[in-house]
C-alpha cells in the first residue's frame, strides 16, 4: 500500500540534463511536503530539495540553480530536474514523503562521467 517508486535515473555526460519521478501511493503523497534525497557510496544520506503542499522549494547548496523540484498532486508524482550535472551528483536518488518519515523507496542511480 505505501509506495515510492523512483525512475528516470541512468548515465549522463557532465552538463547534461535528466529528470527523475517520484510515483507516490495517494495515501502518503497527499497534503504534505515531498522531497529528494541522495547517497553516495560510502556516504550519508543527504537532503536535496523540498516541495510544500503548496509548492514552497527548498535546496541544498550544491544543487541550488541547477535543480528543480516540481509536484504534479492529481498523479500523486514528484519530479526532479537536473541541470548542469556534475560528477558529485552521482548518487543513488531517493524521494522522501514526510507522512512516512521511516519508509525509503529503492531509489534511482543517477551517475554524471566526466
């Protein structure tokens, strides 16, 4: 019933573009904030954008002006667009609701060559 199913991720060329989705079940996605997060091998977890219930965006600093986080609430879906990616950006990516706050998705892999 609780769902994060996240794709998009794959193989790009530093500079290049990709975009994520975030399918949500309709339970969890509904009235809350929404986010991405992203893990390196070897590495935290870290947060990389927020999106409100009523479209408020926050981003981390390494992705700020580069990333965009958007909602799409009829299809229960968020999304991530990437620009102007980079080698640090290669992480698996995971979106986030904050009704689950102990559920994780199995995220996408994002890799950025130089």
């Amino acid at each position: 019933q609780v769902q994060l199913v996240e794709s998009g991720g794959g193989l790009v060329q530093a500079g290049g573009s990709l975009r994520l989705s975030c399918a949500a079940s309709a339970s969890i996605a509904g009235l809350t904030t929404m986010g991405w997060y992203r893990q390196a091998p070897g590495k935290q977890r870290e947060l990389v954008a927020t999106i409100t219930s009523g479209g408020i965006t926050n981003y981390s600093i390494p992705v700020k002006g580069r990333f965009t986080i958007s909602r799409d609430n009829a299809k229960n879906t968020v999304y991530l667009q990437m620009n102007s990616l980079k080698p640090e950006d290669t992480a698996v990516y995971y979106c986030k609701t904050w009704r689950a706050p102990g559920y994780w998705g199995q995220g996408t892999q994002v890799t950025v060559s130089s």
